[in-house]
C-alpha cells in the first residue's frame, strides 16, 4: 500500500500555481496548522482557523515593518523608499492608526459614492466588450479583465487612459514585493522603482489638484479632514497608490477566475445565460469558488495556540482564503460551483477591522462585465489545450489568470 507523503505547501511549485486545491484539502484534514519550510511562516486551512486570525487582536497586519527593521545594508537602502509608502498603506496598520486613515478614507471612498459608479462602469464594459472580436482568439485575462479595472480607477482619480501602460507597469513592479511568492534577485530593485514612479506620478496629481480642485478622489482626498486633522502628504500619496493598486488587481482576477470558473462548468454558464436575475449570488461564488485574494497575512504579536500547535511572537502567519472558502466544515459540496449558492459567507474580502473598502466596487464591476458578456455572446468557450490552457500568476497573497485564451461568437 502506497503511503502519501505529507503535505508541504511551496509556492514555487507550478503545479500548486496551478491548482492549489487538493492540498489545500490535505493539509485542512492532516495538518490544518501547517508550517511551511518554504515560507518560514505558518499556513492556515480552515475555515473557522482563518476567520479567527481576522478578527485575532493576537496577529498583527503590520508585517513590513518588522520585516524591514532586520535588514541591513544594501537591502535595507533598496527599500527605504518603498517602506516610506507602504508602511501608510491602512492594510499593513493596526489601530489607532489604521482606525484613523480608515476613518478619513472612509469620507471619500464610501459605499454612496461607489454606488453612483454604476453608469460609468457599464461604459467602460461596453467600451472593452465592443472592441472584441468573433472570429479569432481573444485574451480575456490581457483584453478585458487587466483593463476593465485600472480604467475605472482611473475615471475615479480623474486620470487620462493614456497613462495606464506606465501605470500598470509600475504597479506589478510593486506586487512581485508586496504580494510575490518568491524572493526574485532583482525583486527589491523592481519594488522600488514601482514605487518611486507611482509616488512621483502622483505628487504631480496631487499638486495640480491642490492648484485646481475637481470632484474626483484625489481632490476629495486632499480636502478630507476628521478632529484628528488630515491626511499628511506623504499619506495622501500612499493612499492614492493603494487604490491604484488594490483597485485594479483584485478586481482584473476576480474578472479573471470567474470565466475561468464557468468555462470549466459550462452547465453553470448556461444557468446564468438562462437566469440573468442569478448574477449577484453568481459573483458571490465565484468569489468563493476561486477567490482573486489567495492568502492574508499577518505576524503574531502574543504567543498563543492554534489546534494545539504554539505559535510564537514575531512568526508569520498566512490564513488561506482560498482554502477556507472551500472547507467542508464551512459549505456543503465545497468543490463544486454553484452560482445560486446560498449562504455564502466567503472569505475573500476579509472580516472585522480590514474588511476590503473597496469590495462594493469589486462586486459591481464583475456583476456587470459577467452579465454583459453572457448576455452579449451567445458562444463563450475555451480554445483547445494546450493552446487555450490559462496561466496563473505567480504570486502567493493573490491568484489569478495573466492569460485566458477564449474564442466568442
């Protein structure tokens, strides 16, 4: 009889790229508390394990910074100018601070000023759906899903289309840092030119906005103010690359995973094409289902256990959403996809204090790109393999396809 080795998780593996899933099951039934050599960190499985560590006042966001401070020499020097911004970012902060940036974040970028985006959003859908054609391959992942989201962030700050390629560029220099699965040799170096150029971009918005205010997030940004006071410069920078950033990435994979869920269920995509009114409890689950947000860490700040195992101050610690969300102790028929799925209390966009901001937004853009593009196209499939096979970023906090080869009609 063979004898399974025990599970490991490495992100370096392509095959776990790839598909994640079935370790993911491993380690929540073997070792739901699992450290990972690869990491140097702890992994989380389950579901209530994950939840938990959310709401823990025990772990920390702030995993930069004690990060940062145990460098020394050149590597410390490379990323001095990105810790000068991301140490702000409200997502790597605990309160009082993140209560504070949250707060006057909060004035501007609020659940009533999303939902006015909705006819804004459809034309930009529009826009991107038009241009695509029907008698050769399409790459949704590159064509619609990339896009779709930066141009709505950029309607948002008031920012011309035609700065998106630099813009974009900079951002996934940033990611290989902030949310990279490997350490790259050049990693650091590429973070902070990511960062110089994005903070440089948008000292020279923010400066015309002070000179000429509009109604536009940035100007909105500037003149936010709370008792405590206003967002600092260096702060209303960080800001404005965060959303950049957060607004534009979750979403392209969101967009992203969610046909690559309905081509592999086309039962499903009919389903949808036959019930439009599904939609809202379809972006639920394909949320859950194969979720843009694959892991969210944190570093103990107290010694505590979790399912017996003793975790230590100062260790990392990385809950999987994407594991959590398929935990048989959560949902029923966890691996399947079910568009009509209710409850779905997933965890994709966090829980308690650091609960996305920007979810309400990330759900209208898939809500209407997926309906439009269901509706529009009568033929939505895969081009054959290996040809059509998608391919998955390498990344650890985050997953996604950068390709999908499809072929409409």
């Amino acid at each position: 009889m063979t004898t399974l080795a025990p599970p490991i998780y490495d992100p370096a593996d392509p095959a776990l790229r790839r598909n994640p899933f079935p370790l993911f099951a491993r380690l929540q039934d073997e070792d739901p508390v699992h450290w990972s050599p690869a990491l140097r960190a702890w992994v989380l499985t389950r579901y209530e394990d994950v939840r938990q560590m959310m709401l823990s006042d025990t772990m920390s966001p702030d995993r930069l910074r004690p990060f940062y401070a145990q460098l020394t020499g050149e590597r410390r020097d490379t990323l001095a100018e990105v810790m000068r911004y991301l140490s702000l970012w409200m997502v790597f902060r605990d309160p009082p601070e993140h209560t504070r940036l949250r707060r006057l974040v909060g004035t501007v970028f609020n659940l009533k000023a999303l939902e006015g985006l909705a006819g804004p959003v459809a034309k930009v859908v529009d826009h991107l759906l038009d241009r695509l054609p029907t008698d050769r391959p399409v790459d949704w992942a590159q064509q619609v899903a990339m896009p779709l989201p930066a141009y709505v962030i950029l309607d948002m700050l008031k920012i011309p289309y035609a700065a998106y390629p630099g813009l974009k560029a900079a951002s996934d220099e940033l990611r290989a840092f902030v949310g990279g699965a490997r350490a790259d040799a050049d990693r650091y170096a590429r973070a902070r030119s990511g960062a110089e150029r994005l903070a440089g971009f948008f000292r020279e918005v923010i400066a015309e906005r002070r000179a000429a205010p509009g109604d536009d997030f940035v100007s909105r940004m500037i003149a936010a103010r709370d008792e405590e006071g206003r967002l600092s410069e260096d702060e209303l920078v960080a800001t404005c690359m965060l959303v950049l950033f957060a607004g534009h990435e979750t979403t392209t994979h969101l967009l992203g995973n969610a046909l690559n869920a309905l081509l592999d269920h086309p039962g499903q995509l009919q389903r949808l094409r036959d019930d439009p009114a599904l939609i809202d409890s379809a972006v639920e689950e394909f949320l859950r289902y194969d979720g843009p947000s694959n892991a969210i860490a944190r570093v103990v700040k107290t010694e505590h256990a979790i399912d017996g195992r003793r975790l230590q101050a100062g260790d990392r610690v990385f809950g999987f959403a994407n594991a959590a969300n398929r935990d048989p102790r959560a949902f029923a028929d966890p691996q399947g996809l079910d568009i009509a799925r209710t409850p779905n209390r997933h965890l994709t966009f966090g829980f308690g204090l650091h609960f996305c901001m920007g979810a309400p937004l990330a759900r209208l853009e898939a809500r209407l790109c997926t309906a439009r593009l269901v509706q529009r196209f009568s033929r939505i499939e895969r081009l054959p393999r290996p040809e059509g096979e998608p391919e998955w970023i390498d990344a650890l906090a985050m997953r996604g396809v950068s390709r999908l080869p499809v072929r409409l009609g």
